[in-house]
C-alpha cells in the first residue's frame, strides 16, 4: 500500500483505539520510517485536532531523544504521520520481558528521558502522556520519546484513561493535580516520569488498584513507599531523589534538567563530590602599631571640663562566652577585680583627706603626750 504516493507501508507495529502504527519505506528518500494512520470511523474533529496538535507539536521539537517528525498530510481522507523509525522496543516491552531493571540502568534511562522532556519544555510543550508504552530505546540502548498529544497507538498493559474530551493520560502514570482536572504542566511530566523509574526498579509502577478511579485517589493521597523498603537494592540517595519526582505538590519536584543534570553525573550513586583544590591564602605581613601596644583598649579620656566623677575603667578580657567576668554587676564588678589591681583616679582622689586626717591625728596625740610628761616632771 503507499500512502500519499510515496510512503510504502510495509507492517504494522500497533494498534490503538484511534489509530494504527506502520512501518514504511520513504520511497523519494530511500530511508524506513514510521506512519501513524488515523483511523477512518474514529476521525471526529476533536481526534483529528488532536492528531493534527501531535505533528505540529512534534515538528516543532529537534533532540536526539524526541521522536522526530517529517511529514504530516490527508491520504484518502484519513490523516496521516510520517517520523522517525525507532529500530527497538519500547520499555513496556522491556518490562514485560525482564521485570526490572538495575540502578545503573534505570538511571541512564531516566537522565536520557529527562533530557528529552527538558528540550521539549523549553519550547513549551508538554508531552502529557509519559509512560513505559511512550518510551522508546532504540538497537544501541537510547531513550526516543514519542506520542506527543496524540492518543496511544501502542497496546500498553495499563488501562488507558481518555476518552475524546476528558482526561489525557493514563491512571498508572498521572501527577495529582492532573487527577484532580488540572491542566498539565512541565513538573505533571516529572510525575509521571517517576512513576516509569519506579516500575523500572520495583516491576510495578507506585499506585496500582483495582480500577482507575481508585489509582487517582491513591496519586492523590498515598505516599509512595520508598524502594529501598520494599527490598528494592538502590542507593539511598537515588531513592530519596526519587521520592522527590514523586511530591503530591507539583511545585516539590525538580525540572527536567535539573534531573537529567542530576542523573548524567554520579550524584546517584550517593559518593561525596570530591572537594575543590585547597589554595592557601598568602600571610599577611601585620602593620606596625604606632604605639605600644596595650593590654586592653582604655576609655577615651574625658576632656577638659567634663564630669570627673564617674571612675576610669579599664575593659576586661572576654570570657569564653564572650561575657567579661562579673558582666551585667555594674560598677561593682570593678571594684570586685581582684586584689592588686588599679585603683581609679576617683578612688585615689577619695583616699587623700582620710590620709591627711590620719596624720594630723597622729601628732596631735604625740604632742599630747609630751605635754602631760613635762607637767607631770615639773612637780
């Protein structure tokens, strides 16, 4: 069959509720590609608005980790999509045949898928959808995300959500606030991209239950158990990391590119980032003091004119609380200093006439004295 006079379908990789998946040989290029059809009896104009928002969408994007888009048309009143062949399977195969997936692993998934969203939000597109089914790893191992706002084409084990004109998503995979009917944003990608590294470790994604409704209700309010609890071997520090993409709130979780920073260095792992050189500064050769040092800084001098009367003091060393002995005591504490410390200038002011008096009265005595032994002598 060819397709718009140039694309040879040649076999079906999947089938969805809205369309249906080929590959196909560009026969003007000579190169295998991908075709999307939609299907004839499902083409309403919300699916084909839909259809029409995934290539325009698509189109826009160029990384190597985004499925690219070459060629959107009207082949025999069925849209069509032309894109990039991933020669691989996607990670809902990879679950189905392995369980799970080891650290190191699951890591490299997750910094190279994160990178891709992190591409994608910067030109304002959100892929809305992000699911093992929607993961691709081509024949060297390397993330190609695809399906951008277009409804699966791919069986996937989970139930798929959306009908036309209520939620897009798929209950397994749904940020909180998408469950709650809130318009998706760049951290509801996040959400969902924490759920597939979860179900890459553990082999089950972090909410499951009998029926959607009550998976929503879970993404809303359960935590999610850490890995490492339920017998999962992960580093403590990529499990803890995990836990943060998994935050009810969506302002909690980090961006795309800081995860995939974060994922494409060894900060996974939990090993201690090496410290940076030590440069010792130069030794600074101290200034001459003008003066000879004191032991302690003294209060100004009062200037001429000014009150005397308040003692001199002389500043304390700080205690080791940085507290001087005897603080919050007043002036007490100087008058406590110790024996042979200095006496203030107003205290050796105070002393002088109690000297003076003393003397006097000393003399006065003596003279006394003399006095009564020469009247006594003279009888």
């Amino acid at each position: 069959m060819l397709v718009a006079g140039r694309y040879r379908l040649i076999s079906a990789i999947g089938r969805g509720g809205m369309g249906e998946v080929w590959r196909a040989t560009d026969e003007v290029l000579g190169r295998a590609v991908a075709v999307k059809l939609l299907l004839g009896e499902h083409a309403d104009e919300s699916a084909t608005a839909r259809f029409r928002l995934e290539a325009q969408t698509a189109a826009r994007l160029s990384h190597p980790h985004l499925v690219a888009v070459f060629d959107f048309g009207a082949w025999e009143n069925r849209l069509f999509l032309v894109m990039e062949l991933v020669e691989g399977r996607s990670l809902a195969d990879l679950l189905l045949a392995q369980e799970r997936l080891g650290p190191e692993q699951a890591a490299r998934i997750a910094g190279q898928a994160a990178a891709g969203l992190a591409a994608a939000h910067r030109q304002g597109v959100v892929h809305r959808d992000i699911k093992p089914g929607n993961l691709m790893l081509d024949g060297e191992g390397t993330v190609k995300i695809g399906d951008f706002g277009i409804a699966q084409f791919v069986d996937d084990p989970s139930a798929a959500l959306t009908t036309t004109g209520h939620i897009v998503g798929t209950s397994l995979y749904l940020a909180p606030e998408r469950a709650l009917g809130r318009t998706a944003d760049a951290a509801s990608d996040m959400y969902s991209l924490g759920c597939v590294v979860y179900q890459l470790l553990l082999g089950e994604p972090p909410f499951r239950s009998d029926t959607a409704t009550a998976t929503l209700y879970q993404h809303v309010d359960t935590p999610p158990v850490p890995l490492r609890r339920r017998g999962v071997d992960v580093p403590a520090a990529f499990d803890a990391y995990l836990l943060g993409l998994l935050a009810k709130q969506p302002e909690d979780r980090p961006t795309a590119q800081q995860v995939a920073d974060w994922f494409h260095s060894d900060a996974w792992r939990g090993r201690p980032e090496p410290l940076p050189p030590h440069h010792p500064a130069p030794a600074r050769t101290p200034a001459p003091a003008p003066f000879p040092a004191a032991p302690f800084p003294t209060a100004p001098a009062p200037s001429p004119g000014a009150d005397s009367g308040a003692p001199t003091t002389y500043r304390l060393p700080q205690g080791p609380a940085g507290r001087g002995p005897g603080q919050g005591h007043g002036r007490r504490a100087t008058a406590r200093a110790g024996k042979g410390r200095r006496r203030t200038a107003g205290e050796a002011i105070r002393r002088r006439p109690r000297v003076a008096s003393a003397i006097a009265g000393a003399i006065a005595f003596l003279a006394a004295v003399f006095l009564g032994m020469s009247l006594f002598s003279g009888r």
